[in-house]
C-alpha cells in the first residue's frame, strides 16, 4: 500500500501528500518535501500541516468527500510563500483517503499587494494639493475675498499645487505606457551623442538657474544603437534634471557616453551612459529602492523640488525595454552615479 501511495503522488507533477483513512500522511512527493521538509510520512496531519484553516478543509473533506480550496502560507525564514491547497477525496484500499496539492500563488498576492499599495500612494500623492486647492478656495469664497495681498499669495500657491497634480498625472501615464510597451524592442536607429547635446541644451537654463556646471564626454561623430527617441529623452532629462536639482548650489554634473565595447551585464557589445554629479550623495542603505514607485530618500524636499516619485520608475522600464542595465553608484559626501547600458544591436 505504502509503495503504491509514494508511486501515485510521485506522479503528481505538484507538491502533494496523501493523508490515509486513519488521518496520517502516508505519502508526499519530492516538490512537497522541498517546501515542507522531510519526515511528514506518518504523522498525523494535524501535526504535520498545523494550519487551522488547511486543518479545516481536510476534516471537511474527509466528513462529505467535497473538493475544497484553501490557503497555506509557509515561511522559509527569508519570506513567506502563499500556496493554494486543493483537498480531493479519494478511494484507497482500506478506506478513504484526501489527496492535497499546493500551488504557489506568492506572485500573484505580490502583485495585488503591489496594486494596492499603488492605488494607496496615489490618494495620498493626489490628497495633498487636492486637500490645499479646496482650502485656498474656501478661504478666498470667504474671509480672504476682498484681501488683495491674500488672492494673490493664495492663488500663486494653487497654481503650484495645481501644477504638482499635473506632474504627477503626466508622469502616471508615461509609467502606463512604458510598461505597456516593455516587451515591445524599438528597432529604429537613433543618434545617441545627438540626443545627448540636445538634452543638455535644453536643461542649460535650468542648471545656470541652480549654479550648477554642466559637463559633457562625448566620442566624435555619431553613434547609432537601436532606440526610442522620446523614452531616451525621458531617461537623460530624469536623470541629469535630478542631479540639478539635489546637487546644490556650485556642483558639477556629468553626462559622458563610452563608446561601444563588450559589456558583461548584457554579454555583448554596448555603450555605456553615465551622469555623474558632485553633490551630497546618497546613503547606500536607500539606494536598493530608488527605482521604486514613490520611493523617496527625503519627502519633503523631492516634492518642494516638484518631485512625483517616479522618475527613476520610469527610467528603469525604458531601460528595460531597452533591453539594457541600471546601475547606482554612491556615498554619501561623494556624489552620485547613474550608469545605464545599452546594447548596439
């Protein structure tokens, strides 16, 4: 009987174990002794799985013979793993017996775990200079409606708060479309030094404004690698508008581009782009989760800066489409490096 069990959830191509009419495990199959360790053959299954809703479901079953799904979280030390549990009837020599599989489903609890707490830090994102406009409104329906000085400080503030709301919608929706796209490859060549010299271009006003120099290192001519024009844009204008603005005051940022040689990260022929800048640094503790949505190392200042939080997202799904790597280099009182290679074909 015990050899006929071990072949019968050895097939099984799931962790599974057999629990015999006499409420012990007679069996379970490799997968499950990687989960749950080994010896569970013998037991009873109250002190084999301990779980008291799985407990549950097996008692039930055992009682009307219906199948039933459950949950069964097991944790390994370093993380949890959810599984889901299906507890069959089945018929065996002396009398009934259950049959329980488990399927992992940790990905898909991370993911609805990730979809709220996304939705989470919009509201809150949103609540804020929603919260400020419709005071500021108030105040100027009411007590503040024939103080000049007052509308106009007011009205300057809800046009920042308004602006921050805008930001932030903006930066919602090229998120969606980058991740929309993340499978889909661009083909199309694209001069990565042109684009380079358009974008510092573009942010000069923007440095002169915060005393900050800004610096190129870039080869001679062009150089073509397979790219999407606008989300390159986005990644250079992300990464040297944040080096302008959190470097401080007399700081240099530098955007140099190395030219195409065999990069281990993605095991063949890249080019290196690095933006490297001078000011204060970041703690290594924090740079781990950068490229999280909504992950700020200082709230308060990356929003007085108009910061929305999700730059560096952005920034590491179009690498990603890319099909490129990210790296952060930094310590704290010795500047910051943003390093992202990108492969020429």
């Amino acid at each position: 009987m015990k050899a006929e069990a071990e072949q019968f959830v050895g097939a099984v191509p799931l962790p599974a174990l057999l629990i015999r009419w006499d409420e012990r495990v007679v069996a379970t199959n490799a997968e499950l002794r990687d989960v749950l360790g080994e010896g569970l053959e013998g037991r009873h299954f109250i002190t084999a799985l301990r779980q008291p809703i799985l407990l549950d479901a097996i008692e039930a079953t055992f009682r009307d013979g219906v199948h039933r799904m459950t949950r069964y979280q097991h944790s390994s030390g370093q993380q949890t793993t959810t599984w889901n549990v299906s507890s069959r009837l089945v018929a065996l020599e002396k009398g009934p017996g259950v049959m329980l599989t488990f399927q992992d489903v940790s990905h898909l609890e991370q993911a609805s775990q990730m979809r709220r707490d996304f939705v989470a830090n919009v509201s809150h994102e949103l609540r804020t200079p929603l919260t400020a406009l419709l005071g500021f409104i108030e105040t100027l329906k009411g007590p503040a409606r024939n103080d000049e000085g007052a509308r106009d400080r007011f009205l300057t503030i809800m046009e920042a708060e308004a602006g921050r709301m805008e930001r932030l919608v903006g930066d919602l929706l090229s998120l969606s479309r980058v991740e929309a796209e993340e499978r889909v490859r661009p083909l199309n060549p694209l001069d990565l030094p042109g684009l380079v010299r358009s974008v510092v271009s573009g942010l000069a006003p923007l440095a002169e404004e915060a005393g900050i120099t800004l610096l190129t290192d870039l080869p001679e001519g062009t150089l073509e690698i397979p790219g999407d024009p606008d989300q390159l844009r986005q990644v250079l204008v992300n990464l040297t508008e944040n080096a302008v603005k959190y470097s401080g005051k007399g700081a240099e940022v530098r955007i140099r581009l190395d030219p195409p040689s065999y990069r281990k990260r993605l095991r063949t022929d890249g080019i290196e782009l690095s933006v490297t800048d001078t000011g204060p640094g970041i703690d290594p503790i924090h740079i781990p989760r950068l490229t999280e949505r909504f992950y700020r190392v200082d709230t308060h200042r990356s929003r007085e800066k108009g910061g929305t939080g999700l730059g560096l997202a952005i920034v590491k799904h179009i690498v990603n489409r890319h099909r490129g790597r990210m790296r952060i280099e930094s310590a704290p009182g010795k500047g910051t490096t943003f390093s992202v290679v990108l492969p020429v074909r």
